[in-house]
C-alpha cells in the first residue's frame, strides 16, 4: 500500500507540538530511571501458537497490521484467538529478519518484535519489500579467477520510484519553531544530511523558514496531526514521507543522544536511543528509499538501544545513487555489509519510512484541501 502522504501544512499550525524529549550530550548524563518500551508486554506472548487463546492477544495483530503483516482491509477489532491470520503474519515476519520460520511467537521473534523500530510498513499490499519480487540477482568474481557467486542486493523503493525532480537537487530543511532545538541537536542533522550529500549529488542547506524548506524537521508527540501518532517511549521512534514530501517527524517523548562519538554499545539504559542513526535512516526514506533487509545497513527497519549506526553501507549507497547518481568527488569509500550476508535489491516498493501507520486516501485529499483553502486566507 502506499503512502504517499500529502496534507495541508498549515493544518500542523492548529495542532500542539509539546516535546518532552530528553537531549543528552553522552550516555553518563542519561537518567538510571530512564527505562521502558510500550512493547515490551508482547514478551508475554512468548510461546503462544495456533488454536491458543490468550488474554490481550488483538494487540499483536493490530501490531503486525500496523507494519502490513496483516492486511488494512481486514477490520482491526481482532480477537484473542492465534488463528491462521496472526500464523501468516508471524512466518512471513520471521522470514523478512531471518528468523526460524515456526510460524509461532517463540522467544528469539519476540526479543526482535519489541526492538524499538522506523513505522515504514514491511509489506505492502500483501507483498514483502524485504524479500519481495524483483529482486537482482548478479555473479561476482574477484580478479576474474575461481569461482564466481551470486550476491543479491536488498534495498528497495517507494512503489512508484518516487524521487526529488532533477531540478529539485539543492534542498533545504528547517525546524519546527515550536520546537525550540539548541544548536547541539541541529548539528546532528547536518551531520546526518552530510552523509548522504558525500554519496550524491545532492546538496542540503539549514534555512530559517520552516515553511517554505524542502524537509520539515520537528519533534512531535501522540496524535499530531498528521495520522500517524507515536507511542511513546520507544516502539515507533520517527516517521518520513516518499518525496517530495519533505516531512520528517521524530517521537518527542523519547530520550535521545546527541554525542557525535561512540560506538556499538555506548549507551547504558534501555530507553535512549542514538538521535543521528535515526536521522541518517528517516533521510533514506525521504529521497526515496525503502527498506532493506541486509542487517548492517542504515536502511534496516529496526535499531537496538545502544547501538550507534550512521555510516552508509554500499547497499544504501547503490540504493540512493540507482535514484539519483554519484556524486562526481565520491570516492567510493562505504561501510561493506558482513562478507557471510547475500546482498539481495528489490525495485519493489517499500512504503514511506513512516514508521507508524497509514492514511486513507480521501483523508489526505480532504487535509490537503483544506490547507490550500488556509493558505488562501492567510
């Protein structure tokens, strides 16, 4: 399904931005009461399989609906029966991140449900992104001697393509005003932007005017505004639209990182998370690049508390120059995924890294609308 998301901006001017968001500078100022994940109730579940039923169980369905497990048309009012519905969901699930296809909530599926993730769907329209159709397949052989092997790439697109026009390649981005971010914080989505202009020919430059910037930076929390509300502490942790919509939301009841140093494992609690690997990821989505299944990638859908992940990988290099080319002073030097992990690339669509829900249609029409007709007053 997809999810281009167009609405009427000035709409947002109606709808509260309060951040409680903790911005902290290194692991040791953190809070040791900072701890929690709205997910983490799922590990309950551990061990349910069909014909079980269990107190609560709907809420796993809504989840795997929730990033296209399940399909939107079936209604969301599930039971707590595991029915072949949530079996499906659970092994084609298990099969997009490489787990043991037991069809069944086992333990090691659990553990990864719950790992705080970007809301971009996994499956659209009934089809797997991660490991859909289309994918290219290529031998490799180096220096032209033994054998040759094949290699799959895995990054994917928007259906569609979608991508910023060829006169659209100096793009600007602001902040909310309302959110009033200390230069620390902005720093870091330069820094997150930079690394995707090393590899394009893409240029991004900081503006005053969050109206009129290309990307629209802000940190939001619950419902605001836009269909896709976050969940607080952890689960969902941000959301971006396919071009050229430019929108890029981050939960503002997370605690978040803004260090430029450190490594795998360099936060303490299990409820902050590194702000620049969420940055470099919603940036992918918003040139136009879904999500890939290669583990290492910036384009992986899920990122673990304490993990520092900002450097492209070739997959997420090939992925965003297959939409826009190289940047001529690149010089080719990326982040290779692990030598044991096949590289597998669909054309097939992923949805907007929207990492949270969906939107109709028709309401997205009628917000545009009614955003049009506001500007018209103002």
């Amino acid at each position: 399904m997809m999810r281009f998301f167009v609405f009427g901006f000035f709409l947002l001017l109606f709808v509260p931005s309060p951040i409680s968001a903790g911005f902290y500078s290194n692991s040791s100022s953190i809070p040791p009461n900072a701890t929690g994940n709205v997910w983490n109730s799922f590990l309950n579940f551990t061990g349910c399989h069909t014909g079980m039923k269990v107190d609560g169980l709907y809420k796993i369905k809504q989840y795997f609906q929730h990033f296209g497990y399940i399909p939107e048309t079936l209604p969301g009012n599930f039971t707590d029966d595991f029915d072949d519905i949530l079996k499906n969901a659970v092994e084609m699930y298990q099969r997009n991140f490489q787990l043991n296809v037991t069809g069944e909530l086992d333990e090691l599926t659990l553990i990864h449900v719950v790992i705080p993730r970007c809301g971009v769907p996994d499956v659209v329209n009934g089809t797997s992104t991660m490991h859909g159709h289309g994918r290219r397949t290529y031998e490799v052989s180096f220096t032209g001697r033994g054998p040759r092997f094949h290699a799959v790439r895995r990054y994917s697109f928007f259906p569609g393509e979608p991508r910023w026009p060829n006169h659209r390649r100096d793009l600007t981005y602001a902040f909310d005003p309302r959110n009033a971010l200390t230069e620390e914080v902005k720093n870091v989505f330069s820094r997150a932007f930079v690394r995707w202009a090393e590899v394009t020919p893409l240029t991004f430059t900081r503006a005053e005017s969050f109206l009129t910037a290309d990307i629209r930076v802000g940190f939001y929390s619950g419902d605001h505004g836009d269909g896709e509300p976050f969940d607080g502490v952890m689960g969902t942790l941000a959301h971006a639209f396919s071009p050229p919509s430019g929108h890029f939301h981050l939960d503002g009841d997370e605690n978040w990182v803004v260090s430029d140093s450190g490594g795998d494992g360099f936060l303490s609690v299990t409820a902050a998370v590194d702000l620049e690997s969420v940055a470099v990821h919603e940036i992918g989505h918003i040139l136009g690049l879904g999500h890939s299944s290669v583990q290492d990638s910036i384009m992986y859908p899920t990122i673990t508390t304490g993990r520092r992940k900002v450097d492209l990988t070739s997959d997420d290099v090939e992925g965003v120059q297959y939409l826009y080319g190289a940047n001529p002073n690149y010089n080719g030097s990326v982040s290779p995924p692990p030598s044991t992990q096949q590289r597998d690339t669909g054309d097939s669509g992923d949805a907007p890294c929207r990492i949270d829900g969906s939107r109709s249609v028709l309401t997205s029409l009628l917000m545009s609308t009614v955003g049009l007709f506001l500007l018209y007053l103002l």
